[in-house]
C-alpha cells in the first residue's frame, strides 16, 4: 500500500464511523440537550488524554454558541478543581471506555455536589455510563491506525457528539448571527459578521 492509500484508508474508516452514528443517536441525545438546556448552571466537561483534548474543543464549541462552558482535566479535579462545579452545572464526563479511572474518581464528589452528569462513551454497561444521569453512547470497528489502538476513530466521534450537542443547544435557544457575533468579533469569522 501506498502512504497515500493509508490516508485515504484512515479518513475512510473514521467517515463510515460517522455515518453509522447519526443511526445510533436516538433519546438519550435529547434527554442531554434538554438537561442543559433546563439547567441554570454551566456544562463542565472533563476528560483525560485524547478524550480530554476533545473536551476542551467542545467546551469551546459550546461557549462560541450560546452555553457557557469550561474544561476542567480529571486528575486536576480531584486535586481541588472540582471546587469550580456547583450543583447547578451539568458535567459531561468522556472517556471511551467508561472505566478511565482518573475520570471515574470524580463521580463520589459530583454525587456529593449534586451536580448532573451525562457520560459519553462506546460502552453502555460501562461503570461511567451507569453512574451517569444520561449516557451518550457510540459503537465503531476499528480505530483508524494500523495496529486498531490509536484513539483515532473514538476520538472523532466524541467530537462529532459534542458538536452535535453544540448545534442542537444552540438552535433550541434561538441563537442568532448576532449573538455569535458578540462571542466571536474577532478573525474572518467576525469580520464576515460585521458587514
């Protein structure tokens, strides 16, 4: 195989991954915009290595359309970050396994905060996913590296489910180009928003 090939392969195999989840998003992806959408609190998402960088691309894509949002990395939390989470705030909490332990040891402290929690994850019956008010679930066949070990393909799901939320959140609430506008006034994003 060509170098060029194991680039068309990898996109081909993270592209059909997307496809097969627009079919698996079903009710629970409406229970979580709607616990968002109802809370009067913040979304805080955490997460650990890739899963992590995910969540803060999310966090952003949040904050950019209309809900407030913020990472907080899952070994600071239990080093004193969680201090930033009230009962108010929604966590979504990502780990592809459902068992990452840095990310589980916040669910006694979040319990005790009384903060929701919406997992995302590719394990239903997973520890996170039964520890969390709602759990947004995903199936692939591979990831797309050579060896099927890189988070690659889970990865991209994750960010695809939070862009999905972002999008759904932000047209429940009417957000307009004006509104983006104000977030958003700088670079050709908000020039094109100015004229």
């Amino acid at each position: 195989m060509t170098i060029v090939n194991d680039i068309k392969q990898a996109i081909e195999v993270e592209a059909a991954a997307v496809k097969a989840l627009a079919d698996q998003a079903g009710t629970e992806y409406e229970k979580a915009v709607k616990l968002i959408q109802n809370s009067k609190g913040k979304v805080v998402i955490t997460g650990v290595g890739k899963s992590g960088h995910m969540g803060k691309k999310i966090a952003a894509s949040f904050s950019s359309t209309g809900t407030p949002a913020f990472f907080v990395h899952s070994t600071e939390g239990v080093h004193g970050d969680l201090g930033m989470i009230e009962q108010e705030d929604v966590v979504i909490m990502i780990s592809n396994s459902g068992e990452t332990a840095e990310v589980l040891s916040l669910l006694p402290s979040l319990e005790k905060i009384g903060s929701k929690k919406i997992a995302i994850t590719s394990k239903q019956e997973s520890t996170l996913a039964v520890n969390s008010d709602v759990a947004l679930t995903y199936q692939y066949e591979t990831e797309a590296d050579h060896l099927g070990l890189a988070p690659t393909t889970s990865s991209t799901l994750t960010l695809v489910i939070g862009d999905a939320l972002a999008v759904a959140l932000s047209k429940a609430k009417d957000f307009k180009n004006e509104d983006f506008h104000l977030y958003h006034p700088g670079g050709s994003l908000g020039k094109k928003l100015s004229n």
